[in-house]
C-alpha cells in the first residue's frame, strides 16, 4: 500500500513478516517471551549489582551498563513489534517514526561503546591485574559510562532532524517492523544527501569501536600467550567468553543488516526482516543469559536471592 498522490504522505506502513500476516499472532507468542526474558534478565542483572556489595567493582559496573543499552533497544522495539505481531496495526506517524528510530540508533551507539569498554576492561584485568583496580576506579567507571551516553545522543540527535526536513510524497511503506534512519530516508521524494552522509558517518563511529574492539583481543590474545601456565591462559580466555559472545551477538546481524541495505540489490524481504529483528531481539535476549551462565558471581547471588525468597 502506498500514497499515489504527491501530497505529503502523513503515515508511514511498517511490515511483518511478508505473506505469512495470517500467522502474526503465532509468531507473536516466541516474540513477547523474548521481550519478557530480557527485560526481566536485564532488570535482575541491574537489581543484583546494586544490591550487592560485593559486585560493585568496575566489570560488574560494565554487565550493569550493557544491561541498560540492552533495556534501552527493547522498549525502543517494542510498541511496534506487539502492535504488528499482536494487532496487525502497521500504520505509524512520521514524527512517532523519527522518535523511536532516535531511541533505536542511540542505544544501539550505546551498546557499541559499552561493548568497546569492556575490551578495555578485559585488557586491563589480563594484561595489568595488579594495577587493574588502581586503573579502573568507581569514579572513571563512572566517567566513562557517562561520555559513552553523551557521546551515543550527540552522534544520533541530529538523526530524527534531518529526517524530518525530507519530503515524503508517494512511498510510505517501510521494510522493517520499527523505524530505522536508513530505512526510512529511502522514502523520501526530496533530497536527502545529507541523511546518508551523516548516517554513513554514525554507521563508521559503530565500526570503528568494532576494530578497537577487534584490536583489544589481538592485545590480549598477545598477553594471554606469554602466560607461561596452561591452566592461567584457559582462566584468562573465559573471563573473555561472555563478552565475546555479546560482541558477536549485537555485530553480527547489524554488519548484515548495513550491508544488505546498501550493497544487496536483489535481497530477499523475508531475509532482511528477520535479520533486523534478530539485530533488537536477540542481543537483549541473549546477554542476560550468557551473563548469568558464565559469571559465576552473578549466578551464585541470582541463585542465593531466589533461595532466600522460596525459603521464606
């Protein structure tokens, strides 16, 4: 469905999943366990380090923060995902499209940065553990929690602006089952040079703090190789494992994603749908679980506060 008038289009049609509308309220069901998981994973990872003591040291902090970001990309998607999924309502206004997709870019920017710091962190407990505390104070943990917001809504904040100087005439329909920037100034039927060079600007920030990232574990693997104890090197490589995993988890799809949107010419709907909701599902998914399973300290006060309350 799209406007075939040269009027300003006054709503924007997001999409399911392709000929398969009939079957929305089944996919609705694994949809909202997902949303559930991970905002009560993420929320019980915020509760136990601020309850703790003992976890208020910096890594617990960055677990804290990534399950912030994690929070944050959720309840950006979730309005939408339910009302497709649950009510096959698609239509959504452009100014409620520019908002959320400010909320989805700026905890996506976020996430990256978080992520970026965790390297450090894990560079710093492998290759410096004596100074490793003296290094990483509450205060500069805090600092850098900061600077990772101010820098994630100064990079997304012009976003929804220049989206919304664009003219949107004769196309409305999106490609996603949210509001992505890219995505959306696609419609647009004026001008919209600045919105892709900005956007490719946002796009390279993610990627470079993917190679500071990628360049952290060269340092570390480097570390790790001149420990001379077999079994120091396998304790180092699995205090890395949880954030490997978040790395590839939120990566993966998005660098699939950007690449489909720009270079793919003949890409599959179905596959581009499913691949942007795995990008805002799974890393809030997944995170909270592969947090609680590896960090055996966060596990045992998980498990100890849930004794205490069936004990009760």
């Amino acid at each position: 469905m799209s406007v075939l008038n040269n009027s300003e289009v006054k709503l924007f049609l997001l999409i399911g999943i392709p000929g398969l509308e009939h079957a929305h309220i089944w996919f609705s069901i694994p949809i909202c366990l997902m949303y559930l998981v991970a905002i009560m994973g993420n929320c019980t990872i915020l509760f136990i380090v601020k309850t703790e003591p003992s976890l208020h040291e910096p890594m617990y902090y960055f677990l804290a923060m990534l399950a912030v970001s994690d929070m944050g990309l959720s309840l950006s998607s979730l309005p939408t995902m339910l009302r497709i999924f649950l009510f096959n309502a698609m239509g959504i206004s452009p100014n409620a499209c520019f908002a959320q997709e400010f909320f989805i870019h700026g905890f996506t920017v976020m996430e990256s940065s978080v992520l970026l710091i965790m390297s450090l962190d894990r560079f710093l407990a492998i290759h410096n553990p004596l100074r490793y505390s003296s290094i990483l104070t509450s205060n500069r943990v805090a600092k850098m929690g900061l600077i990772s917001a101010i820098r994630s809504i100064l990079l997304v904040i012009p976003l929804p602006f220049t989206l919304r100087r664009l003219k949107y005439c004769q196309k409305n329909l999106l490609s996603h089952s949210y509001c992505l920037h890219q995505d959306t100034m696609k419609l647009a039927c004026s001008d919209n040079k600045t919105n892709v060079i900005y956007g490719f600007f946002v796009a390279l920030c993610t990627m470079l703090d993917l190679a500071l990232i990628v360049l952290s574990y060269v340092l570390i693997l480097k570390t790790i190789l001149s420990i001379t104890s077999l079994a120091e090197r396998l304790k180092a490589l699995n205090s890395c494992v949880s954030h490997i995993c978040a790395v590839l988890t939120f990566y993966v799809p998005i660098i699939t994603l950007a690449a489909m949107h720009r270079f793919a010419k003949h890409k599959s709907p179905l596959v581009v749908i499913l691949i942007a909701d795995m990008f805002l599902l799974v890393p809030p998914f997944m995170n909270p679980i592969v947090c609680c399973v590896k960090t055996r300290q966060i596990r045992e006060k998980i498990l100890g506060k849930l004794l205490n309350v069936c004990g009760r």
